[in-house]
C-alpha cells in the first residue's frame, strides 16, 4: 500500500466511529421522521401512506405559525441576553484572574451539569411564584407582590438556567485563547479600553462567541421544561405542540412536521451561524 494510500486509509478509519454514530443516531432517524410526516391517522392508528394532508394541515394553521414566531422570539431573546450577560463575567475570567482562579471558575460552571435540568426548574418555581422570593423582594419596596411563574419572563429564566453557565464556558475559552500581543499593541496605540474590547477582542475572539450564542440558541429553541413548568404552555412553543400532537388522536405524523420544521430551522440558523463566524473582514 502507497504512502498516500495509508494515509487515506488511517484518515477514513479515524473517521467511520464519527461517520457511523451520525448516520445512526441523526441521519436514519431524521429520514425516518421526515417519511413518518406524510403516514395517516385513522382510528387512532399510523397507516403508512404518501400524502401532504398533515402538512397542508400544520403549514396552513395559524396557530402552527404563532408559536413558531413565539418560539423563535423567546429563543433569539435568550441568546441576546445570555450573550450580553456572560461577556463581563468571561472577560474577568480571561484577562483579571490568574490561570488557577480561572480553573476553578470553570468547574464551578461546570457544576449545574451535575444536576438535573428539571429540578432546578422545579426550584425556580418556588422563587418566581406570586408568594415566592422575588415576590416578597418586590413588595418590601412597594412593587409586589407579582408573580414572574407563567408568563414569558419565567421562560427566559429557564432558558438562562440552561444555557448561562455553558455561554460563560465557551466565551472565557475564547477570549482568553486571544493572542495578548494584539491587545498590549492596541493599548500602545492610544486605543481606550473599551474600543479595545470592540475593535480588537471581539473581532478576535468572533467565532468563539458566535458558537457560544449558537448553542444557546439550540438548547432554548428546542426546550420543553422551561416554557411547560415556567411559562405555563400558554402560548404554546413549537417543542409544547409536537406533546399536544401525540396526545390529541395519536398524531404523530403531525408532530413529526413540527419536528421535521424545527430541525430544518436549526440547521439553516446553525449553518448561516457558522459561515458568518469564519467570514473574513472585507
């Protein structure tokens, strides 16, 4: 076997667990799904068939749209403010502690993963509720008593809950893998710091906060948690609907167009995400 050969045979071997995982776990079952979107429903069962009547019925229903709209608002506003929020918090952990305090900044992020999801959101109900911690807070000053449980806010909060400490994660890699030449030279320029945040620290560290919101982006667009348990399902999100579709009548072919259209939705956001990070200035 040639040389290049050997290396084209090692590259492929490396590769196929990769190649193998996808095509089982993403590729079949989304195949699958898409197929499954075109079966019918009578009698409470799925019979294999071809047909667009569950997607004339889901693309024709205004509902269908509204919680489309509302589940892209309240995810696009998560990434905003998850974004704006872990920058001050990853820029001190990049360039105003030492490399230890750093390390163990990181795992303490890390420690929420160890916990369930649900039961910290099963937490924040006790303090969004109208007698719960924020409610008191809010009366000591004359504001309350108010309840955040149920409404748009609780399902920011959860969409936080989720995403924050992974947001701070990804940003304080990226920032503090910047080359420090380049912001000692700014500063040598006359540059304050703040331009040297927006002309030089983030353009340089541009990929790594883009892929930072992305992922919080993803995780918020396709939560079911959070909008159920803190948001009360009303409006319904897109990930709401695909559980009411399987409850009423069995119909799954019609949840699998919501799931097939979110999916769709993600990796058009994922793949335009992406090549702007890359993009080159000019």
């Amino acid at each position: 076997m040639a040389e290049g050969q050997r290396r084209d045979f090692y590259a492929w071997f490396w590769r196929a667990p990769l190649l193998v995982w996808q095509l089982l776990f993403f590729v079949v079952p989304l195949a699958f799904m898409f197929v499954m979107s075109f079966w019918l429903v009578k009698n409470y069962r799925m019979t294999p068939a071809f047909a667009f009547d569950n997607w004339a019925k889901m693309l024709g229903w205004n509902i269908f749209w509204s919680s489309y709209a509302y589940t892209m608002a309240l995810a696009v506003a998560a990434t905003i403010l998850a974004s704006v929020l872990a920058f001050p918090a990853a820029y001190g952990l990049a360039f105003r502690v030492t490399d230890t305090t750093r390390r163990w900044a990181l795992f303490f992020l890390i420690i929420p993963f160890f916990t369930s999801y649900l039961v910290r959101v099963y937490a924040w109900q006790v303090v969004l509720a109208g007698n719960g911690v924020i409610s008191a807070m809010l009366g000591w000053v004359g504001l309350g008593p108010i309840s955040l449980l149920n409404t748009p806010i609780g399902t920011l909060v959860g969409y936080l809950t989720l995403s924050f400490p992974l947001v701070v994660i990804l940003q304080t890699i990226s920032l503090a893998s910047i080359d420090k030449t380049l912001i000692e030279a700014a500063h040598n320029m006359g540059c304050s710091p703040l331009r040297t945040v927006f002309s030089v620290i983030i353009p340089a560290a541009k990929v790594g906060l883009i892929v930072a919101g992305l992922f919080c982006f993803i995780l918020s667009f396709g939560d079911f948690v959070s909008p159920y348990y803190l948001g009360g399902s009303k409006p319904p999100t897109l990930s709401i609907m695909i559980v009411d579709s399987t409850k009423s009548g069995q119909q799954w072919p019609r949840a699998a167009v919501i799931a097939v259209v979110m999916i769709l939705s993600l990796l058009a956001i994922a793949f335009t995400a992406v090549k702007f990070a890359y993009r080159r200035r000019g």
